[in-house]
C-alpha cells in the first residue's frame, strides 16, 4: 500500500511517499515560499538524488498539484499515475479535546477541525488547506487526521489544568494540551521494541529537542504529562520561544512598553529563546560554536537550556514515581552530545547516568547511551512522525 504523508505549514509543505511494504520511503520533499517570490518544491528521489523545481506557486492547491505531478512524472515519478496512491496522511496539529486518537477525515471532523482553529489559529487552517486540495484534486481519495495534540489528551485533569478560574476552562477551552504527541508516541515505542519491554508496563521520560521542544512523560503506553501547554510556547527554552514565565513579567512589560497582545505574542515567540537570549541566532550549533569561543552568553544560554530539561526530567520522575527510559530526539537531542551529557549532569542519584564514550560523537543514530547497569536506560532515538503518520494511515485503511 503506497501512502502520501503531507504536512501543510503556513507557506510550505512536506511531504514523504511510502510504501508500506517494508516501510520504505519512494520519495520525499519541501514545497516552500507558497504565495511568495521564490517558490520551489524540492525533491528528494529514493537514489538521494535532489531536484529543485522553481514556479509560481500560489496557494496550497498548486503546491499539492505539483507533489502530485512530480510523483507522476515520467523522469522523477514513482508511480505511473494517481490511483497507485491508496491514502493521504496529514498531519494537523490542533485536535483540541475532541480527537485523542487519528481519524478518517470526513465532513464531520472537517467541522470538529474548523472549531479548533481559534486554539492554533496559524496551524489548523494550513492543515485543513491542504485536506481540502486533496479533496478537489483526487475526489474519493481516503484522507487520515494525525493530531499533534491528540497522544496527550490521555493527561489526568491535576496535569491539564491551570490555576486560573475553572470557569475559564469552560468558556474558551483553557487548559495544558502538549505538542509533538506524534514524535514522543514513536520514540516511546520504538524505545520499547528496541529493548524488549512492554510499554504497557513502562516509564518513559521522552525529550523532543528541536527548535521546538517538549519533554513528555509516559507511564504504561500513556502521556502523563507535557511540558507545552495551552500553546507550545511553555516549557522549555526553546530556539525563539521564552518556556516557563512568570505571567507577571508579561503583564508589566505589556504595560512598560506598551505592547499590543500581538506584539507581546510575538517577542516571548519569536524573540526570546536561545535567540533573546544571546542575541545571536536560535540555532544550537551556532549557540555552542560562540560558547566554545569563550561568549559568555553563549555559555549562559546553553545552561539555561540544559538546566530546564534537567528540572522536567527531575519533575517528570517524581511524576511517575521513577523512570524505566529517558529517550533524547530532534535535532538537539539526536545530534548534540554536549547538551545530552549536561542535561543527565548529576541526575545519577535518580539513576541516570550517560557513559561517555558510549554518548561522545553519537549523532542521529538508535543507541543506549547510558552506562552498563545504570538505573534508567538513556536512549538516543531518531524521530519519524512521518512514518507514524504513515503508520496510522495504514492502520485506519484496515490493513
Ligand atoms: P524542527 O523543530 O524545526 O524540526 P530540528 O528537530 O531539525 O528542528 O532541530 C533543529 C535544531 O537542532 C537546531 O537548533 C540545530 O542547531 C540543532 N542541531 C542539528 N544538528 C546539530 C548538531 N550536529 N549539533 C548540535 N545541534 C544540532
């Protein structure tokens, strides 16, 4: 069964084409700059050869038309033509409390997904874009909803809950729902075939670090509790995003500088992270290139960072009462060593401990990085929501 993943941002879309059979993937690509000079789509073949298709692409519509075309096409294609596609995976990352686990879209959770807009008013309708594309350009075709919210919704109340007038909750949907659910419900699994263990009977600490990051904590199969929140902007300090604040210092700097709630949104956003921070980029490796040059807010920003993911991964097994996993993905934790080892600095009293050549140079690739006999098993696993999404598809098709 061959399978379409599509993620539909704002002005891009990527998208990966499977085979299920063995899981492989037959192609794999960025639509970007939609409705902007320079839009392209960029394909990756199978072979790893890379081709870069300009034109104007408009709307969403026009990029999926071209996804399609090139999966077509005599030269670059791998299939001959559109019914070879069985189904269409999306990711969306809005579900709200009506969708905790993937669904076959139809009318009735377009609607559903229409009501969640006002919670990811940037994401959902990019989302629902490229499902109806799909719907005008292949009629009949089956189309699957993945939730990036929708593996968290297992939270108890205690977690999801804020602090604030229940009422709040009532009227506009207030509470804590999580991000990266697809990422952290592949790590944990695959974390549990890798060793043998049943994630029914299991612990997991799982650490999403990419420009975005999370720390999930799953206990028997189930999320327990996120770092993200009603958005994905607490939690951790992240590429351009602040993490946990003191609400009050939102409050007097709207007041001191006057800002709109927009202009607010957009620094503790887009300004703050390892970007406020430093003032220098939101990129960890440029971040650990200026620290290793003696910047000292550099070396700040990498502290703080490690020191946070540190604090969830304390608060997380006290949580749980104990942790069986600590698994690290994205970007960060697939590749940075140096933030691994300082994030599991003097954890050992709760059982984690990292050996150092096993972890030293370790990028991207499966491994146990935590010394022989230690308490919790440290994971290094890749992340895969495509193939998760891939994953679900298939499941929903029956087969
Ligand atoms: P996104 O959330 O956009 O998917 P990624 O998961 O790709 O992000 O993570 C991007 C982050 O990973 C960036 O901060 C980047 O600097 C960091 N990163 C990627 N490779 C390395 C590396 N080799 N060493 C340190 N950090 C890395």
């Amino acid at each position: 069964m061959k399978i379409l993943v599509l993620n539909c941002g704002s002005s891009s879309i990527k998208f990966q084409f499977f085979d299920m059979d063995g899981e492989k993937v037959l192609a794999k690509g960025l639509v970007e700059k939609i409705g902007l000079n320079g839009s392209c789509l960029k394909l990756e073949k199978k072979s790893g050869e890379k081709v870069v298709f300009e034109g104007e692409i408009l709307d969403h519509k026009v990029g999926i038309e071209y996804v399609l075309g090139v999966l077509t096409s005599k030269k670059h294609g791998c299939i001959s033509n559109l019914n070879d596609i069985k189904a269409v995976g999306h990711r969306v990352v809005h579900g709200g409390e009506r969708f905790n686990e993937s669904v076959v879209i139809d009318s009735e959770v377009i609607a559903q997904m229409e009501k969640c807009i006002d919670l990811a008013p940037l994401h959902n309708p990019p989302n629902l874009k490229g499902i109806e594309a799909i719907s005008e350009l292949i009629p009949d075709m089956t189309q699957v909803a993945v939730f990036d919210t929708a593996f968290h919704q297992t939270m108890p109340k205690h977690a999801y809950m804020y602090g604030i007038p229940s009422s709040l909750y009532k009227k506009y949907g207030i509470r804590r729902y999580g991000f990266h659910g697809t990422s952290h419900r592949y790590v944990s699994q695959r974390a549990c075939d890798i060793l043998g263990i049943e994630c029914k009977k299991s612990k997991i600490i799982t650490c999403h670090l990419g420009n975005g990051a999370s720390v999930a904590a799953i206990k028997n199969g189930q999320s327990v509790d996120t770092s993200m929140g009603f958005t994905p902007l607490e939690g951790l300090l992240m590429g351009t995003r602040s993490g946990d604040l003191d609400v009050g210092v939102v409050t007097y700097l709207m007041e001191k500088e006057k800002l709109g709630s927009e202009t607010a949104s957009t620094l503790f956003n887009k300004h703050s992270g390892l970007l406020g921070v430093t003032g220098i980029s939101s990129d960890f490796r440029d971040i650990g290139e200026k620290a290793a040059e003696g910047n000292e807010l550099a070396q700040i920003a990498l502290e703080m960072y490690a020191y946070r993911v540190k604090k969830y991964i304390g608060s997380y097994t006290a949580a749980m009462n104990g942790c069986d996993v600590l698994v690290f993905t994205g970007g960060i934790g697939e590749n940075a060593d140096h933030a691994r080892k300082d994030i599991c600095e003097d954890l050992n009293w709760l059982g984690f401990e990292v050996d150092e050549q096993k972890n030293d140079g370790l990028r991207a690739e499966e491994a146990i990085i935590s010394s022989d006999g230690a308490k919790v098993k440290i994971m290094v696993i890749p992340t895969n929501e495509e193939l998760m999404i891939a994953r679900d598809t298939q499941l929903l098709m029956g087969d």
